[in-house]
C-alpha cells in the first residue's frame, strides 16, 4: 500500500483537528445547554431541588445537579453569576437580598410576591416563577415538657420567660442567629437578648438538625430554630411558638431562574406552575417529616409525589 504523501498527511491532520474541534464544541455546547439546578442545604431544599430536576428532565429537559450547594447567600450568588440557572427561594428573602426589611409588603403573601418579582428581574434579571401557597416562616420551636411546665404558647410568653431567668439554649443556624430579619428581629419584637451561652450555632441551615439537636438536649439545648412546614417537630416532641406580632415575612417557596434560560426553555414555567400550587404548608410538612424523621432519601420521596399526583410517570419495569 501506497504511503500517503506530506500534502495528504497534512490534509489528513487538518480533517482530524477539525473534527476533534467540532466534537469538543458539540459537547460544550450540549453542557452549556443544560439547566443547573440548585438548591439549599437543608431538608425542603434537597426535596425541592429534586421536585425540579425530576420535573424538568420528564419533559425531555436536560439538567445539572447541584443540589444542596450551601446557604441562602451561597445560592444567592451562584444565581447572579451563572453557576446555576434555577433554584428554590423563598419570597421573604426579598427582603434580605433588597435590604427592604421594613416594608409591610413582605408579610402579605401577594404584595411580597410580586414586590421580590419585579425588583429581582429589574436588577438581575432573575424571574420569579409562581409560588407555592405554603409560608415556610422562621419561627421557635421548643421541646414540649418545657413549653408547658413554663406556659409557653407565644414568643411574647418567651421573652417573658427568658427576662425572667428562665433556662434557655437554641440551637439554629450562623445565618439564623446574624440576619438581621431571623432571631434578631424577634429579640427587638419581644424584648429579651440571647448571649452565647444560650446559643449553639450550628454549620448549614438544616432545621432537621437544629431540631433533633433540641430533641436529644446536645450541650443542654432546648430550643431549635424552626421553619414553618417542617416535619419533625411535632413528631420530635417540640412546639413552635406562635408569632403574634408577625415579625417574620411571608416565605413562600418559590422556583428562580435566570431569564437568559428561561427564554431558552420557556416551558419551564408551565411545568413547575401546577406542581408547587400543590405543595401547601401540610403537604410539605409531611413530605419533609419523610425525610428528616423517617430517613427516606429525598430524591425518591420527591419520584414518589411527583408520580401520586400524576406529575410525572412512572418509570419503573413491573
């Protein structure tokens, strides 16, 4: 057999390197193509952060998991710089990310709904898609016994309690104890004053472990910082304190995503709009109770509503 001449080695490596450019473009554009979905660290992030992804990828969109990326802030400045396309937040965040804590809208599910909607898309261009019915608000879970030998029902009766010398240790999260808008807006509502000594601040802003953390007395704690649809309190024997001066913002879950995106997949909205209206406040306290109390993984609880409610198929063999 003949060997090729220079001209056609030469031709031969061009061919090659152009092909080997073509493909490496092809599959970076393939990825880049993808929707990076994010989510928090706790609980109810990991559940629906895989609500989304299994959502997307059965209607034929292609995902990235990035999942259980961090805190509010990490995942904050993820979705402005890009590295993700879409996650779960919550309205009341708005307030936070806007510094607007004092504005009323925030605690009127509509009003703070539609106030975080235009100002995230007119500064970010980040859209806020529609939002779940449930208020996952900051709240004050305390264990049982000690609600009620001290007649706790409000955090009124807990400032109270507290002012009066009475034993108390919460376990919550670095983000929950330094927000302005989480425990410090309820010791400003309600008078009283935590010193270290009465904290234990606990790494990432998973309530399953501040919870547990008060359920088992770690290092005397018990108190947790709670959110509003979490499961385990009431099954870990604690009781969230009533907020009568309605301190905290209206937190609805809600789906972001980066408008540049959304224009590339403008099904998305259509998708996800009937899946979080039936996620209310009851729905994801007992789906989020699967998971921090029963130890069910959260990708399989969230395949098993998604199928229940006909969202999604089943795609198991019989």
């Amino acid at each position: 057999m003949a060997r090729p001449t220079g001209n056609a080695r030469l031709r031969s490596i061009a061919a090659a390197t152009a092909l080997a450019v073509v493909t490496t473009f092809s599959l970076s554009a393939h990825a880049a193509d993808s929707v990076k979905v994010g989510s928090k660290i706790d609980t109810e992030g990991s559940l629906l952060g895989n609500i989304i992804v299994q959502v997307l990828e059965a209607n034929g969109i292609e995902t990235t998991n990035k999942l259980q990326l961090g805190n509010t802030k990490v995942l904050r400045g993820a979705i402005t710089a890009g590295e993700i396309d879409i996650y779960p937040e919550y309205t009341g965040n708005g307030a936070f990310f806007f510094s607007d804590e004092k504005d009323p809208a925030w605690k009127n599910a509509r009003q703070g709904y539609e106030k975080v909607k235009k100002l995230d898309y007119d500064q970010n261009k980040i859209v806020w898609l529609d939002p779940s019915p449930a208020n996952n608000t900051w709240t004050i879970a305390v264990r049982q016994d000690v609600a009620k030998a001290n007649h706790l029902q409000t955090l009124a009766d807990l400032g109270k309690w507290i002012n009066g010398g009475g034993d108390f240790k919460l376990a919550a999260s670095a983000e929950f104890i330094e927000r302005p808008d989480a425990l410090p807006a309820f010791e400003n509502a309600y008078g009283f004053k935590l010193n270290q000594n009465q904290l234990l601040s606990l790494a990432g802003g998973d309530t399953a472990v501040t919870i547990k953390a008060a359920a088992e007395k770690t290092s005397g704690v018990n108190a947790a910082m709670a959110y509003g649809t979490d499961g385990p309190v009431a099954a870990l024997g604690l009781q969230t304190l009533q907020d009568p001066q309605g301190v905290q913002p209206i937190y609805a879950p809600t789906p972001i995503i980066r408008e540049a995106v959304l224009k590339e997949y403008p099904q998305i909205p259509a998708l996800l709009k009937p899946v979080f209206a039936s996620l209310d406040g009851p729905t994801l306290q007992k789906l989020n109770a699967q998971i921090a109390v029963g130890g069910a993984d959260a990708k399989k609880v969230a395949a098993k509503y998604l199928q229940s409610k006909n969202f999604i198929k089943n795609t198991r063999r019989p």
